[in-house]
C-alpha cells in the first residue's frame, strides 16, 4: 500500500480538482462513492465535496471500506464484496484501430514510453501497450473506420490519458516533443483548469494526455 502520507496527498488533490470543477475528477468520484453513482459530471462537480469524501475515495480505490479501515490495515473482507449492491469495474483500456500492429507497437514503445503487454495472432491483429496503469489495446482494421478527416476536423478522441500533478503534464509534453512525436494539439490550459495536449499516432488517432493546471 502506498505511504499515508502520499494518501493524504492524493485525498487533498481529488478535493482540489472537485473546488476547481476539473471534469476528469468526476468519473472517479462516480466510481468509487456509491452515493455519487446516479450524477452526471455536472451534478458531481456541483455537488457538497468535502474532505472525508476525497478520503474515503481514496480509500475505496484500494479496496477499503472507508478512511479508517484504510489507517487500520483492514482490508474489505470477500463476503463484503460478494455482497457488494453493484459490481466494480477495476480497469478500463482505450482500443485503438491500428493498419500496422509492428509499426504501432514501436510508436508507442519507443516514442510515448509504454511497454509492450502483448501480442495475439499469426500474423498478429491485436495487442497490448502499458504504461503505469494507463493500458492501450491495438486492433488491426486494413479499411479506413472514419470518414474523410472527421476526426481531424471534430477532434475525435481514441482515448484519454490522466496524470496527477502540473509538473507530470509539463515533463511528459517536453519528453513526448523531444521524441519528434507529431501534436495534434499542444500544451494549452483549458477553461475549466486542465491543462492538457492531444498525440496524433501513425495512424491518426487522436489520444489525450491531461493533468491540473497549477
């Protein structure tokens, strides 16, 4: 389990992004509160947030009742969660529509950092790259899945990738710029406090990376 203290960092971060109305924070919250689950982004974000509730977020992320089960080691026992009101979902992994798994593989491994998971198929169709807990699945598809350049032209995401800090989002752009990966949109600081830049792929797709302004 990570130390407290960066625990309790985490909580006041979660609470922070709830005050400055940070969109990405709301899905968390969704997930983990049983309260919040029926609210869409905008009634969370508007919402009472306090600090108990950005703790015990914290807390249900690693499989804790609550703060004090969390501070007291105690683990959620497997009759309470055989019992749980709704199932959990645990992990999500964007799927990217790839023409070339090798060439994808590479971009992915040697310009953005991820590792490689694996590979399925002979010859291989589809895929798996990592990095930290952010998990990309690539499809082989040899026809064009969008029309003309809609993408381009609509911003059409394929995925969407979060970091923690102001100081992650920066140094992973500079790291990123200095790879000679190709931006379809560059750092830039959003209304609603994200800051945030968009990666083109070799094959157009379009992924997100965001943090928190300050």
């Amino acid at each position: 389990m990570p130390n407290l203290e960066n625990l309790k960092k985490q909580a006041k971060q979660y609470l922070r992004w709830h005050r400055e109305r940070y969109y990405p924070v709301a899905a968390h919250i969704r997930a983990a509160l049983p309260r919040f689950q029926h609210l869409d982004d905008n009634q969370i974000l508007e919402s009472s947030f306090k600090l108990k509730d950005a703790q015990e977020l914290v807390a249900r992320q690693l499989g804790f009742e609550g703060w004090l089960a969390l501070r007291s080691g105690a683990y959620m026992n497997n009759q309470s969660k055989q019992t749980a009101s709704h199932p959990v979902l645990s992990s999500v992994s964007a799927q990217l529509f790839v023409s070339d798994i090798k060439a994808s593989c590479e971009f992915f491994t040697e310009k953005l950092g991820f590792v490689l998971d694996f590979v399925y198929g002979d010859p291989p169709f589809y895929g798996q790259v990592v990095r930290d807990n952010a998990r990309l699945a690539l499809r082989l598809v040899c026809e064009p899945v969008f029309v003309g350049d809609i993408r381009q032209r609509e911003h059409l995401l394929s995925g969407s990738i979060t970091v923690d800090t102001a100081s992650e989002i920066k140094r992973l752009f500079l790291d990123f710029q200095a790879a000679g990966v190709d931006f379809h949109q560059t750092l830039k600081k959003e209304p609603w406090g994200a800051r945030n830049f968009i990666v083109r792929d070799p094959d157009e797709n379009l992924i997100l990376f965001a943090g928190p302004a300050d």
